[in-house]
C-alpha cells in the first residue's frame, strides 16, 4: 500500500507486523489471486492489482525476462492460531450483566471485550488451519526485478511512483478470518464467547441474533476455494521513492530509436571518387598512404606513396614500370599575389624509388 495513504488500512497493516507474519491484510485477499511467486501493487483503495506471476519459463507473447531457474518452494506449513491483536490490545471476559468476575460460570451468557491503551487497536480471528506458503531465494527475485526493472517502469511507471511494488514471497491463508479494527480512544471490540468459538472454528453452529447484534463491528470473510483467504503477507517492497529514481534515471538513458541510428561517416573518411584538380587526377583515399602531416609548401612537399596500378589509373605515364612503389611528390607552385584562383596550382615531380624515371 502507499505510504501516503494514512487511513486505517495503512495503520493495520503495519501494526500487525509485530506478529512477525509480515504485513496484515485488513481486506484479506482471494488466495487465486496471489499464487506465489507474484509482482504487483495496493492501490489507493487497498485492492491488490496483479502485474504478473514470476516463472522460469518464456512464455509465447510474455514481455517479461523469466526467472534464471525454476524458484523452490518451502514446505507448506498448517498452524492453528489463538486470536491475534495489535499491541496495546487486552481481551477481559464478562458475564451478562457486564461484570469481570474471576471465574466466569460454564454456559454462561458471557462475552469478550478486547479493549486497547492507545487510539487504534485491532483483533484478528481465522478459521483452522492457517497455511504458510513461502519461496525464501531473495537473490533469485532480485535479479529478476533488476532484469525486468526498465519494462515494469515503462508500463506502470504512474502507478509504480504512487504505490511501490511488491515481489510476493510469503503468504499465509485461511479458510475464512474475522477482523475488528477501530481508531479511536473510546471504541473497543466486543464479542460473545459463543461468536468467538464460531469465528476460530470450534462450533460450527449460527450465532443468535444478540449475539449477531453485540458483533456487529466485525467483518467476515470465507474463501470460495480451496486457496482460502490472504491475512498476512511478505516479501520484496519496493517504495515509490525508487521508481521515481528510476523515472529519473530512464530520462538520462537515449531512446532506442536514437542509439540504434547511425551516425553519417566522416567527410575525412568517405571513399570518394577520382577528382580533377588542375589537370592532375587524383587516387581514391583509401589506395593511397599519406606520409605527410601540415600544410603542403614548396619547402615541404606533399609526397605520397602508390603501387603501379594506382600510377597508372592515375593517368601518371612514363614511369619505370619494374619499380614496385612510386614516390610523387606535389608542391605549390608561385602564384601571382593578386590570383583569384582558390587554389594554388600543383606541379608534378615523378621519380622512381628504385631507379631513375624514364
């Protein structure tokens, strides 16, 4: 549930935590609705939404990630609990006039008061047995959340930011519970022995309708199959704060439209054509080695490095064609101060590296 939802739900669920069950459920959950191991969150009005059932196995059309292997579930335990208050609570026996006498006569028309020294308190009674289903591998699930973490935003980031997400692990159901909570100084709990007998299962008859009457503070719960009802649960709580974390942090990352485009090459590095400049025909980029870094100046020529093939599609005849490399050398030329042409204009010195040029 959220943390900013302070009604008495809120208060309810974390009061009864000091049974160490995990947290308590004041509107107790359809056990078919929470099969663990399960992600989902409470909403404002303390429903519990499904997400998804966590599994090892892909399914056809599943967005999410699947386990790194199969969970392995705890035995299930049966437990017969007494009635379950939250601190503070104190149950005093009374017979019909209202008074607490020491030792209540058997089949008298006598009652329990459960009576609390702080402003909320709150009883819970269930019907016999309480089943403790439980998966305990936390590693297990932790990795699943960082794998699905991005996906489970992306899809219910508004309501994750609201109320958290819960990884289920833990859960104990019941076929049927009774529940009486209050927030306020002046309001206690009262119920007949007779109605509490019924309530934990040990009479299995109708109450009469004083006693109906006198319990009318109580809400019932049965279950309709044999997954019972969820009083208590636990497990992995992620609050609201840390998806608005992980709102912050999917913001930072670049979209997948974005990354996957490729940026256009380089002017420096696309393959260009042959290009006439100045009656000289110049070689592709790649087929030619550049052993020159600045500026070309008649103290510095450009010299480059070419095997005869690329001489000779370069148009440059008349060379020694037994060399196996060429050395050509360009240098500017003297143009006039006043030429208005862009480019200086290129001579060419041809000599053969291994002979004299022909």
């Amino acid at each position: 549930m959220a943390a900013h939802y302070k009604d008495l739900r809120e208060v309810y669920a974390r009061r009864m935590e000091c049974h160490g069950n995990g947290m308590g459920l004041m509107q107790p959950i359809a056990g078919e609705d929470m099969i663990l191991p399960c992600c989902g969150y409470f909403d404002r009005n303390g429903d519990w939404n499904l997400i998804t059932k966590l599994s090892a196995e892909q399914d056809v059309g599943d967005a999410w990630i699947p386990l790194e292997h199969a969970p392995v579930k705890s035995s299930d335990l049966n437990i017969e609990w007494q009635p379950k208050t939250s601190l503070g609570v104190q149950a005093i026996a009374l017979d019909a006039s209202g008074e607490s006498p020491d030792n209540l006569p058997a089949g008298a028309d006598a009652h329990i008061k459960y009576t609390s020294n702080n402003k909320f308190g709150a009883v819970l009674m269930t019907l016999k047995p309480i089943t403790l289903h439980a998966y305990n591998d936390e590693r297990l699930f932790m990795s699943w959340l960082e794998a699905n973490k991005e996906r489970l935003y992306a899809r219910y980031g508004t309501e994750l930011k609201k109320y958290g997400l819960w990884i289920v692990t833990r859960t104990y159901n019941s076929p049927g519970a009774s529940i009486n909570a209050w927030l306020d100084n002046k309001k206690d709990a009262v119920v007949s022995v007779k109605a509490k007998a019924n309530m934990l299962g040990e009479l299995g008859q109708e109450t009469s309708l004083s006693d109906s009457l006198t319990d009318r503070d109580w809400s019932h719960y049965r279950a309709k199959t044999e997954h019972g009802v969820v009083v208590f649960m636990d497990g992995i709580e992620i609050r609201p704060m840390e998806w608005w974390k992980e709102g912050l942090k999917s913001g930072l990352r670049p979209s997948r439209s974005t990354s996957s485009r490729r940026s256009p090459p380089s002017p420096r590095t696309q393959q260009r054509p042959f290009e006439e400049k100045d009656d000289l025909l110049l070689p592709p980029q790649p087929q030619v080695q550049r052993r020159f870094a600045g500026s070309v100046s008649r103290d510095r020529p450009l010299t480059l490095v070419a095997d005869d093939d690329v001489l000779e599609d370069a148009g440059l005849k008349g060379m020694n064609r037994s060399a196996s490399l060429r050395r050509v050398s360009y240098a500017p030329s003297v143009a006039p101060s006043n030429s208005s042409t862009r480019s200086p204009s290129l001579r060419r010195e041809t000599r053969s590296i291994s002979g004299e040029t022909q």
